[in-house]
C-alpha cells in the first residue's frame, strides 16, 4: 500500500518543484519520495489549480457520492420492481 505523506509536506515539495531550481529527480531525491509520486503531486496540483483540466478533489468526491447513490436508487428500483411482478401474479384476471 502506498505510504501517506502530510498534506503540509505536499506543499512544500510542489513549490519547490514549481520554482524550477533543481532538476525534478533531484528534488525527489533530496525529500526522499519517488519521481512518480512528484510527477502526481504536480499533475494534481495543476488540476487543483485549474491550470489543467480534471476533476479537482471535491468534485471526484462529489461524484463518487452521486455513484455510489445512483447505484443504491437502482437496487431499490429492482427491488420494487420485483415486488409489483410478485403482487401482479397473485392478482385475479379481470
């Protein structure tokens, strides 16, 4: 599982890197995280800034919970609509 790093020591690897001082692997190196990691820091970084396009955190968040709810509302559609076939059948012809 990837490791966690604070929210604090996210920010200060990503203005160092955006001050173009030091070559990015360099700059990994010297926080001791991979150039990977760097490389999605600063891609989420920008989406965040709106300087590239994505969804920013709050948005991906918003719509898992709008998933995760569209997922739920059609179970309960299932749901009923299994329960109305059952009740159809026990109804007499008219």
């Amino acid at each position: 599982m990837a490791k966690r790093y604070p929210l604090d020591f996210r920010r200060d690897v990503i203005s160092v890197a955006r001050k173009h001082e030091a070559p990015l692997n360099q700059i990994a190196k010297d926080f001791g995280i991979s150039e990977a990691t760097l490389h999605n820091w600063l891609h989420k970084a920008d989406v965040e800034d709106g300087v590239r396009p994505g969804l920013n955190e709050n948005d991906a968040m918003e719509m898992r919970a709008l998933k995760k709810r569209n997922r739920l509302l059609e179970q309960e559609n299932e749901i009923l609509r299994r329960a109305a076939a059952y009740f159809a059948r026990e109804l007499p012809p008219k």
